[in-house]
C-alpha cells in the first residue's frame, strides 16, 4: 500500500552551477530544490502514520475516516513526484545503472529480507523466496522500476494520461492478472506516474499561490467529513489499487467509474497536499532526501508491531493511546531518514556494486542502422547529467529535452 522517489532533471528541480568554458564534460552539481524535500518527507511521515493507524482501525469509525483520507492521496503524491521527477529519464548507460543499483538492488534485497521476516513472525512459514511476488512495501520498488523504463515511450504518446487512464480501467477488469510483480497496482497508479511526467514547472508553482493554499485547507476538512460519512458505506479499498472490481465485490462495469472517480478525487487531494508543503528551507527538509531507505526500513518495526501484540493494550484504542502511537510512528520515519541512515545503508548496498558496472561515460551505444545516438530518442547520451532513481531518495538533475 506504499512507497520511493524518482528524480528528473527539470528546471524547476535542480539549478546546475555554472561551469568554465572548456571544462572536461561531467555531471554538473546540483542544488535540491526545497520544495520537494519537504514533500517527499511530509508524505513519508503520513505513510508512517497510515501504517500505524492499521491495527486501530477495527470497530473505529474516526481512525478508519483519517486512514482513508490518508490513502486517498499519500501513494498518489508519491507517484506524480516520481513521474514530473523522471521526466529527464532516458535508455542512457549512466541512467540506466543508476536505476539498477537505486531501484533493483533494494528491491531485491529488501524483497529476500522481508520474505525472511515472514517466515519469522509465522505469517507464512513456507513462503518462497521469489522476485515476481513483492512483498508488503516492496511493490512500490517493482512499480517505480516498471515506470521509468517506460517514460520514453511516454514521451513519445500523443495523449499520455487518457492512454494511462484506460490502461488503469482496464486492469480493473482483469482479475486474471494475477501477483507477478503486482501488476493491478503497477497499472492502477501508473495514471499518477504519467500525470507527474506531463506536468510542467508551471504546473507545480500555480500550487504556491496563498490562495490555493486557503482554499486546501477546507478542503481537507471536507474530505475528512465525507471520508467519515463514507466509512459504513465504501470499501475504502479502492484507494490501495491491488483488486480488480470483481475482487472487491462489486460488478466488473463499476472499475472503470471507480478508476475515473478515485483518480479525481487522489489528484485534487493531492494538489491540496502539495499546496500545504512550504517552499523553502525548513528543519526537515534534509531529510527528504533519505526517504527511501527510512519508507523500507520502517516496515519491518511496522510488521513487527502488527504482529508481536504491541497493541494488546486497551489504552491504545482510546484517544490518548492513539495519538501516542501517531507521534511515535512520525518520531520514527523521521529518525530513519537522517542523513547517517542513508549514508550506511547506501555504502553498504551500492558502493559494493560499482564493480560490476563499467564506468558509464566510456560506454557507447550500438546502434544497428549506423545513426548517431542524439539522433535516437530512446539512447541519448547526455554524460552531464547525473542519475537519478528512486521515487524515495533521489538527487535531482537539470532538465532538458531530447
């Protein structure tokens, strides 16, 4: 039900510094943009909390209207944050391993740790260790990886989002699917991914007018009212994008409505939710920028929590019980997305690997009808942009178009 950043390379992401006249060609430094670290942190606290309220929910109708609204929009801010982040996406070598080492690479380990995990807290035993089968949060790794091989042929779609739309709907259709690489999810939310690819900079600063901000904040607390009015009346399973209609129990016709339905009502949350974020420098905006390692580790304590009784205790299902438990859930992604964090997991997860890939600027593409790469849409080689993966943790290139 979760997420991870992707990064791009647009203007209204990262500022290149300037480079002197001559200069050997090499990815240029970039400045984070504030803004979409404190976005990306925010979010990740609110999956947190999500995770938190789970075990709550039971016989709670205020706790189930809050945990909707949440997964109305949190998954879905982090996929139009991936995609507007991967629009300077190309079948580059440099991209390309950067998406393997930043995107691969923890899916698989972090797949193989939570099928051991599994298999501890007796969940399921005998469950198989497999890379076609994402477990718990690990989806999101497998959907971001699908995502971003794809932007180029994004690009190249005349109407990107209604194509995306119907590739959505259709999906709610097809209960034969199946678990591989959990596509209902991966085809579900890829209409926030393409959505997050045609937004242009522009798009993004209307967000920062004061009053688009007034105006999202009653808008939440109508969304709240209805959320809780809704609770005895919707499977707010929809939100999760894991089902076919039928699954869900309703009849195969209404997928597509829903589809249409959530997806307005996930882009104008959303849009509230980012219009909330402040643009500038702020205590946690470094923090954004550790978002993926600190959303995979979190759901091991997560899981350990559901399931080792830590909510067997009365006074967490009354007011004071669970707001302790929302504060405890922020105090935790915050602390796991500090900068040491980050730091020892990548040294100890990507640095090992450089050896096995050549080194990216010496590579060139074969292309068999002899045209130079610039002349190819899908192999542009830009050796002064530096990669960028991961809806979670990223850092942030300059934009430009192929």
């Amino acid at each position: 039900m979760l997420p991870t950043h992707a990064t791009p390379a647009t203007d209204a992401t990262a500022v290149p510094e300037p480079r002197s006249a001559g200069a050997t060609a090499r990815p240029a430094p970039t400045r984070r943009d504030p803004f979409l670290d404190n976005a990306k942190y925010l979010a990740i606290v609110l999956v947190a909390i999500g995770h938190a309220w789970e075990p709550l929910r039971e016989g709670n109708r205020s706790i189930t209207a809050l945990y909707t609204l949440v997964y109305a929009f949190h998954m879905p801010v982090f996929a139009v944050i991936a995609g507007h982040l991967s629009r300077g996406f190309e079948a580059s070598p440099r991209k390309l391993a950067g998406l393997l080492k930043r995107t691969a690479l923890p899916y698989v380990v972090f797949e193989t740790a939570y099928t051991f995990f599994t298999r501890w807290t007796s969940e399921d035993p005998d469950r198989p260790v497999t890379l076609l089968d994402p477990l718990y949060l690990t989806w999101f790794l497998a959907a971001l990886f699908l995502w971003r091989l794809t932007t180029p042929v994004w690009r190249l779609v005349r109407r990107p989002l209604p194509v995306a739309l119907t590739i959505a709907a259709l999906a709610t259709l097809t209960p034969s699917l199946g678990n591989d690489l959990d596509l209902q999810r991966v085809l579900q939310f890829l209409p926030y991914f393409v959505l997050g690819l045609v937004l242009k900079p522009e798009h993004i600063h209307r967000l920062h007018h004061r009053r688009t901000r007034l105006l999202a904040v009653p808008l939440f607390a109508g969304a709240l009212a209805f959320a809780y009015w809704a609770v005895p009346r919707m499977n707010y399973a929809w939100f999760f994008h894991n089902d076919s209609a039928t699954a869900l129990g309703a009849p195969a016709w209404s997928g597509p409505i829903m589809t249409l339905a959530t997806f307005g009502c996930s882009v104008i949350l959303s849009a509230a939710f980012l219009a909330l974020v402040p643009r500038g420098r702020r205590w946690f905006t470094a923090l954004g920028a550790g978002t993926l390692y600190a959303y995979l580790l979190h759901g091991f304590i997560a899981q350990a929590a559901e399931h080792g009784d830590w909510y067997a205790g009365p006074w967490l299902h009354h007011p004071a019980g669970e707001a302790t438990v929302t504060v405890l859930a922020a105090t935790i992604m915050t602390t796991l997305c500090a900068p040491a964090v980050q730091r020892t997991l990548r040294g100890l997860l990507e640095r090992p690997l450089r050896w096995a890939f050549r080194d990216a600027d010496t590579v060139s593409p074969v292309i068999s009808d002899g045209s130079r790469p610039e002349s190819n849409p899908l192999i542009h080689l830009r050796v002064s942009d530096r990669t960028t993966v991961g809806c979670v943790s990223t850092v942030h290139s300059p934009a430009r178009r192929p």
